[in-house]
C-alpha cells in the first residue's frame, strides 16, 4: 500500500522533510507532496515525490513533540514527473 503526505513546509535548516514512523506501518512507500508556495503563488515543489518504506527507514529518527520522525533530505526524495503520452 502507498501511503499519502502533504507537507506544508520543508525543515528549511537542512532541507528535508519530517516522515512519521506511524505513516510507515503497513505502508510499501510514501507520496509525498510539499505544498509550500513562492511569493508569486507557485509551488516550489510542483510535482510529488516518492521514497519506499525500506529506504525511509534508513534516514535518522527525531522526536518533535509527541511524534517520531525520519528525517529525509529532499534532494534523496525521487520526484514523479508525469509525461503525457
């Protein structure tokens, strides 16, 4: 199963983004989509990006309040581009 995250925005000091350990329960992979908009209103990151669970699990773990993290860097994330056929 593929699970689904919307982040409003990056951890902008080390340019990742925070994947909950419960997300990953079950889970072959996540889609992960950052929905953080430039001040023109684009997104910065238009297009979505996936990472199976397996390679998730590689990445350090950090607690932010009552939720433990992978801390994944964007730049490691695989972007989905859709061509049109």
């Amino acid at each position: 199963m593929i699970k689904h995250l919307n982040i409003q925005a990056p951890i902008w000091k080390d340019r990742s983004v925070g994947i909950a350990t419960y997300l990953l329960i079950d889970a072959d992979g996540v889609e992960i989509n950052i929905l953080y908009t430039k001040k023109d209103g684009q997104r910065l990151y238009p297009n979505p990006f996936f990472m199976l669970t397996p390679e998730i699990k590689k990445f350090p773990k950090q607690k932010i309040g009552n939720v433990t993290v992978h801390l994944v860097p964007i730049n490691c994330l695989q972007e989905l581009i859709c061509v049109p056929k």
